[in-house]
C-alpha cells in the first residue's frame, strides 16, 4: 500500500468580508455569510489536520500573464533535500479592497526549488509537441525582495491557514499559481477548457513524481458569478467598481443558473458538469470557473480506476452582494493500491 501524495483539494472563496463577518452592513444577510465562513473554518481545521509539507494555490488575481501561467518564483535555487523543502523567499501582502480590511495579513514561504521545477515539468509537457497544453513561466525576485501577494492570495491562506495561527505552529511553503488573464475570453472559453483540464491532471502529475512520502494540498481561489442582483446603499467596498459591467444593481439572470450549476458541480466535480457552467460564464463573469476547471481535470477518474477516489467533506454557499462564494474540500483517503 502506497500514500499518494496529493491528498487534499480545496476550492476557497476570495471576498474579504468572509475575514470579518462580525461587522458587515445591514443590507448584508449575515447569517448565511457566517454559515460560510463556518464552512470555511472547517477546511481550515482539516488541513491543520493533514499538516501538508506545502500548498499549491491557483489564484486568478495575482500577477497574471495573458496567456501563460504564471509560477512565483524564490530568487534562488538549492539543492533538493530529501527531509527539508529549501529555495524559500517570503511572500506577503494584506487583504485591501478600496481601503478596507488592510489589517488582514499574510506571510508565507514561497518555495523557489519546486516552483522552478514546476515550471521545467509543464513546458516539457508543452514542447513535447501537445498544443492542448498550457505554457508556464516563472517570475524571479531580486536577491531578499517579498513576492507581493494580493486579496487573491491573502484572503484563501487567511482563512485555510488560521488554525496555524492560532496554534503558533509555522505555516507550510506555498507555489502560486497565477492563472493567464485570457481565461476570461468567450472566443478563448472552449480551447482553454482543455488546456485547464489538462493542465489539472499534469499539476497532479507532477505532485505524485515530485512529493513522494510527503503530504500535498491544492487550493483553488475564486469566486462564482459576479452579476447577481446588489443593493446601491450599500458601501462602496461591497459593491462592484464604477464603471464596470458589473455595475447594474438588477444584476443579470445567468449569475443565479451558474451558481445552481457549480453548486451541482460541487457534489460531483466531473467535466460534464463543469461544462455546462461554462456555457453562462460569459454572461454570469465568475473568476474562480477557471480554477475548477483545473481543479476537475486534476480530480478525474485516473484510467483503471473504477470511481473516483476523492470523497467530499464538507462545503457551502453564499451570495452576500453581487458575487457568489462557495467553499469546498475534497480529500483522498490516505492509503491507495
């Protein structure tokens, strides 16, 4: 019997109220915001239990390419070593939207060594001839320089790393994934469907050859449909920026049908499912679509395989203001034939 290394999935919402929900406005429905971010919580008490030696996080408002992948990068690259992850450089930032919840840190460990390796695996994937492969490309900072991390990243390791905090234990090293901005267009949507699905399932990949006896865990940041209908008394911060195509309060009809498609997806993440959410993403704008996408094509059935080895543990659901947030771990039990 052999412990596969990728043991945990997690998709974790990006909206930065989720860090306080102690002081929201009237206009928003606390009670299913706090239900949320008990669901939230949750996660945070189960990855606190699997302690995994690093987290691969996929954010889709990092520094983003247009149309590569983008892997933070340490300014240095060690030796691998057998018992200890090295290469690290920190990484840190705040939680701020429009001047609030600047308060809400985080700073981690970025892992050069196995970013730079990452980044060797996939293109070797993309050069090996396959053009439904995505290419990557790592970013290198000077010398002792932070890596700037954003809501996009601040928000998810806040609320997956919190019980770290509390316990005082040191937070495990972290690869980020910047998702390339063209993901967002209609034309792009179909052949970066199978550049997402595949790159999932070489991310995967790589995880199993690279982290062999250590525990891994993958975190997708993002949130669903950004057109639901939002109330104009509202703050500026919960509301969508001026002059956007988000800014009609009434909001748009498919915000409603993408969600009810993802929160399906949630129960039973295969590419049917997450298809047909697709099919309204041009209308519905939800930026955590195509880290699900990746997240399915790392989730599906290996060949061989008679079901799918991934059991969902917990997950939930909330629209506090014009976008849709959704929270949900899968684990893998921790021995495989």
């Amino acid at each position: 019997m052999t412990t596969q290394a990728l043991q945990a999935i997690a998709f974790l919402p990006h909206g930065a109220l989720l860090l306080d929900t102690e002081h929201l406005p009237e206009e928003i429905d606390k009670n299913v915001t706090k239900l949320l971010r008990k669901s939230c919580d949750e996660i945070a008490e189960k990855l606190f239990e699997l302690r995994p030696d690093i987290i691969v996080l996929t954010t889709p408002h990092g520094i983003n390419l247009q149309n590569t992948l983008h892997v933070y990068q340490a300014s240095h690259k060690p030796s691998k070593n057998a018992t200890e992850i090295k290469g690290t450089v920190k990484a840190c930032g705040t939680a701020e939207w429009l001047g609030k919840w600047k308060e809400h840190s985080v700073e981690v460990q970025i892992d050069g060594e196995w970013s730079g390796d990452l980044v060797r695996f996939l293109n070797d994937k993309k050069w090996e001839g396959n053009q439904n492969r995505m290419e990557a490309e790592g970013s290198i900072m000077f010398g002792a320089t932070y890596t700037p991390l954003a809501w996009g990243e601040v928000v998810p390791l806040s609320l997956s790393l919190q019980k770290y905090q509390r316990e005082g234990v040191p937070f495990p090293p972290v690869i980020v994934l910047a998702l390339p901005r063209s993901i967002y267009e209609k034309k792009e949507l179909e052949a970066n469907h199978v550049q997402k699905m595949n790159l999932g399932s070489d991310i995967g990949e790589w995880i199993e050859s690279s982290f062999v006896g250590k525990t891994v865990a993958f975190v997708v940041s993002g949130d669903l449909a950004h057109k639901h209908p939002w109330n104009p008394s509202l703050p500026s911060e919960f509301r969508p920026t001026p002059s956007t195509s988000l800014d009609d309060p009434k909001g748009h009809p498919d915000a409603r049908i993408f969600d009810e498609l993802m929160m399906n997806w949630s129960f039973k993440p295969g590419e049917e499912q997450i298809k047909k959410a697709g099919e309204v993403l041009p209308t519905a704008l939800a930026c955590g679509y195509s880290g699900a996408v990746v997240m399915t094509g790392m989730m599906r059935k290996k060949e061989g395989k008679e079901e799918n080895e991934w059991k969902r543990v917990t997950g939930g659901y909330a629209v506090p203001t014009y976008y849709g947030m959704m929270s949900l771990l899968y684990l893998r039990p921790r021995t495989k034939n």
